[in-house]
C-alpha cells in the first residue's frame, strides 16, 4: 500500500502550521466563552456552539491555506456529511473544540485539538487550552508544552517526557463521562490518586509526567484522541485498545461502528516490568 505524504520538509514545519492555526481559533472561543455561550444539539445529541463553528471555520482557513494538498476531517464539517476520500493518503483530523460540555458549563478545560495522521498513527499533534493559557506538541522529535500570552502569542517552551511506572500513582478520568465500567478500572489499577479533568488535556497531563493512565470507556470520535495521543506518542507514552494494540486513525467502512468511531481504550505513560 502507498501512502501519500504531505509536501512538508519535516513534522516541524506541519506542527507550526498547526500552532498557527490553534491560536487564531482561540480568538473566537475565549470571546464567546467570555461572553456565554449559546448551545445546541447534534443528531448525535452531542452539544455544539457557535464557538465550535467560528474556531473550526478559523482553522479550516488557515490549514487549507497552508497544507491544499491534504486532506481534513473537522469535526462540524463531518457532522454535516462532508467528509474527504482518505483512502492510502495522509490526513488531517481537527476537533475545534473538545469538551464542549466544559465550555457550555464555564470551566476552563476545554481544547483545540489538530493532528496529522500517517499509516494510522497520529505523528503530529497540536492540544491547545486557550482559557488556561498553554498548548502541547508531539511530533517524531519529541513532545512540548507551551505557555501562551494574552495576545496569543507563545512565551515559553519547554520539552515534557511520560513518567515510566510499573504500577500507575495518578490516574486521570474524564468529567463529563464517567461509567460503571471506568469506576472499576480506576478502583482496580492501583493509582492513589484520581483527577477529573475535561478534554484531550488528560493525555497532556500524562506526556507531561504529572499523570500515568487514563482509562476511557464508551464512544470517541478521532478528532477527539488524535492530537492529545501524538503528544503522549510524542512524549514516550502510548494509547492502546483493550488488546494492547496502538489506537489507530482513519477507520472507516465498517459495518458494526460508525466511521471515526474509536473503541474503548487506555492512554499510559512508558510501563516497567512488574516485579
């Protein structure tokens, strides 16, 4: 199989052009956070603003722009059936938004997610939380967080590795989408400490080493996972499915799940040896 590359002369150079493009999309979030957002549901119930459309129309602009030859799954897009033909090519995912829910209820844990995806593994990524004034990156050359201003404009940068643990200490679990079945993951693995955090942000905190697993059961789409699990990727962790293989983009045409759809998984730092 053959895939087709983007035209870049490293991962760097895409990873800038999604630093660009997440930061302009915070303009429009942080105003209508400021101001009080107005939601709506989807077909699939999930909650959407206009702060989803406005930071997605910013992104889609600044990528297409850039990157013409690539293909981009954005999230809003696909919600309206416009989806492109990823068929053996590289691509792009795009949640302008993650943790919607958090945005609509005021907290500040909510991120702009941009990934690019290469024979299913996501190996660059770009997690941006505008209201808490930092961003992540992965790509092949490690991962790093960085602290943004008020005139959105990057400060500081510094490199960020996964803990390596045999048994986890500190656990991150979602706010908006606790189960049965992850309440008894948590009780099960060990880790003394549970935090609840919303969005892509608890892959970061696990590439940043102040988290070690984060158990995520039920429904994800990709544009979800794929920027926070190349900055774990990135940062010497992994995200794996409930078999222990690597979670994989671009899944579509399948019968019993609907295309993008991931499956149950768990994103952890570097694990030693038991015992």
């Amino acid at each position: 199989m053959t895939i087709t590359r983007p035209k870049f002369s490293s991962q760097q150079s895409i990873a800038a052009i999604f630093e660009r493009a997440a930061l302009e999309a915070g303009r429009p979030i942080l105003a209508i956070h400021r101001a009080g957002p107005n939601a709506r549901y989807k077909a699939d119930a999930s909650p959407v603003t206009e702060a989803d459309e406005q930071a997605e129309a910013v992104i889609l602009s600044e990528l297409e722009k850039a990157c013409p030859d690539i293909p981009i799954v954005a999230e809003e897009r696909a919600a309206a059936g416009c989806i492109p033909d990823i068929t053996d090519k590289a691509f792009i995912l795009v949640d302008p938004l993650d943790g919607t829910k958090e945005f609509i209820n005021g907290h500040d844990d909510f991120t702009v997610n941009i990934a690019l995806i290469e024979d299913g593994a996501p190996v660059a990524g770009f997690v941006y939380a505008p209201a808490l004034g930092i961003a992540y990156v992965g790509t092949v050359d490690g991962a790093q967080k960085l602290w943004i201003d008020e005139n959105f404009r990057v400060m500081r940068r510094e490199p960020i590795h996964a803990r390596t643990v045999a048994i986890p200490d500190i656990a991150v679990a979602s706010r908006s989408h606790r189960c049965t079945q992850t309440d008894g993951f948590l009780s099960g693995c060990g880790a003394r400490e549970i935090r609840t955090v919303g969005s892509s942000l608890k892959f970061c905190l696990i590439a940043e080493g102040t988290a070690d697993i984060y158990p995520r059961f039920g429904r994800t789409m990709e544009w979800d996972t794929a920027a926070g699990d190349a900055v774990l990727r990135a940062a010497g962790g992994m995200t794996v499915d409930l078999d222990g293989a690597p979670l994989r983009y671009g899944k579509t045409g399948r019968s019993d799940r609907a295309d993008f759809a991931n499956p149950d998984f768990l994103a952890r730092c570097s694990q030693t040896p038991k015992g």
